[in-house]
C-alpha cells in the first residue's frame, strides 16, 4: 500500500510540475529568450515537483520491487 502511495504521490508531483513548465513556455512567443525561460523556471518552486516527481516514483518502482 506504501508503495502505491509513494508512486501515485510521485506522479501527480511529475504530472504537476510538468504541466506548469509547459505552460510556462506561452511566454516564449512573447518574446522571452530561451535562457530567460529557464533562469525563470529555475526560480519557480513549482517546477522543482517534475523531478521530485520522478525520484518519488523511482524510489516507489526500486526500493519495493516484489510487493
């Protein structure tokens, strides 16, 4: 149950964080620079949930791996 838990929770935070710097990325037809795209990603704690995440879901798949 723990395991299911630790993934489900894994994968909203990866499906969170990843919509969210997608819909970041609307501010590159305005006229931002890639680099400026990512200096600003780095700065929203919000986009931090895609790899958090993923090392929840990798934790979940290898730490349990037979129950």
């Amino acid at each position: 149950m723990g395991k299911l838990f630790l993934f489900l929770l894994g994968f909203g935070l990866a499906v969170t964080g990843g919509v969210t710097i997608i819909a970041y990325m609307n501010f590159l037809p305005a006229g931002i620079e890639w680099t400026d795209y990512l200096i600003f990603i780095k700065s929203r704690p919000e986009c931090y949930f895609l790899p958090v995440g993923f090392l929840l879901m990798v934790i979940a798949l290898y730490r349990y791996p037979n129950t």
